[in-house]
C-alpha cells in the first residue's frame, strides 16, 4: 500500500505542486527534488524487496520515509525561522532543501560508518 500510494499519488501531486512553489527556480528545483528523489527511493526500495535483497530493501526505506517526513520538518524549519525573524520568502527557498537533504545525508554518513564498523569487526 506504501509503495502504490507514494509511486502513484505523493510524488505525482507533489511534482505538480512543486512547479507552484513560490520563491523562483530555487524553490521549485527543491520540491521537484524532493518528489524525484522519493520515487526513486521508494522504486528502488521495491525492486529490492522483489529481488529478496532485503537489508538493501530496508536501507533504501528508511530513505523513502526519511523523505516522506519532509513535511514534519519543513514545518519544523518554519517555526525556528520565524523565531529567528528570517525573511519570509529566504526561508521558504532554504526549506525547500533543508527539509529533507539534512535528514538524508545524516542516514547516508550513519549506514557508512555502520558498513566500517561492520567491516573492522569482520577483520
């Protein structure tokens, strides 16, 4: 149900969306983003789990998921904004990004250091 949802409904809507986003090419390249890479995520995700590769199926998940929780941060990241008396439309085109690239390279840094780790221990 997951997959059908986001393959054939979130992302869909989302890249519409994305192409209304205001704040110029900025904003709208970071929600296209966003969309893009949570197809290919969850696509990936997919085929893993048909080809019963199932820790890269599970890896590839927790990205789709980490990107799905875009919205929860980009909302997170407007609250802190307008504490800080951002500029409205700065902070728009900076949560385009921040709201889910961060997320994202975190979990790619985590699952490098888990595979060196993993690596040490088996020498």
């Amino acid at each position: 149900v997951y997959v059908v949802v986001i393959l054939l409904l979130a992302v869909p809507s989302g890249l519409m969306m994305a192409f209304k986003a205001v704040g110029g090419v900025a904003s709208i390249a970071g929600f296209a983003a966003l969309a893009i890479a949570t197809w290919i995520t969850t696509w990936i995700a997919y085929r893993q789990a048909r080809r019963h590769q199932f820790q890269s199926h599970q890896e590839w998940m927790v990205r789709s998921y980490l990107l799905i929780c875009s919205a929860v941060l980009l909302r997170l990241f407007a609250l802190i904004a307008t504490d800080l008396a951002f500029d409205a439309m700065l902070a728009y085109r900076l949560s385009a990004w921040l709201s889910w690239m961060p997320s994202l390279i975190a979990y790619e840094i985590y699952l490098r250091y888990r595979r060196r780790v993993s690596i040490r221990n088996v020498a």
